[in-house]
C-alpha cells in the first residue's frame, strides 16, 4: 500500500469531521483520534473506505 497523498488525507478528514487523522508510514495505517463521545476514541485502520464507517458509527451512537 502506498502512502497516501496530501491530497487523498485532507480529503479523508474533510469526511471525518470531529476526528484528527494521521497516517503512519511505519505501521502502513490511518490513526483517528475522536472527541464525539464522553471518553476519548482511538482508531486504528489501513483501509480508508472502513476508517470512515468506523468513525460514522462511533458519532452515532454517541448521538
């Protein structure tokens, strides 16, 4: 998996609004760290398409 672009991160957070996300070379992963819930969330994730469910489902049930 190649790194992704500055381009294809912004859009990736630009979606996942509430959320700071990074990603790490040496793990080959996205890392999104969450403020919608009482406790802090962490998630951790190669796939993109999966990270922003994961997210989604999260600010749901915080909801």
């Amino acid at each position: 998996m190649p790194d992704p672009s500055p381009r294809d991160l912004a859009a990736l957070q630009a979606a996942c609004t509430g959320w700071l996300i990074m990603w790490s070379r040496w793990r080959r992963a996205y890392t999104a760290f969450g403020a919608c819930t009482k406790r802090p969330v962490i998630i951790d994730e190669a796939d993109p398409a999966r990270l922003i469910q994961q997210c989604r489902a999260i600010e749901l049930a915080a909801a």
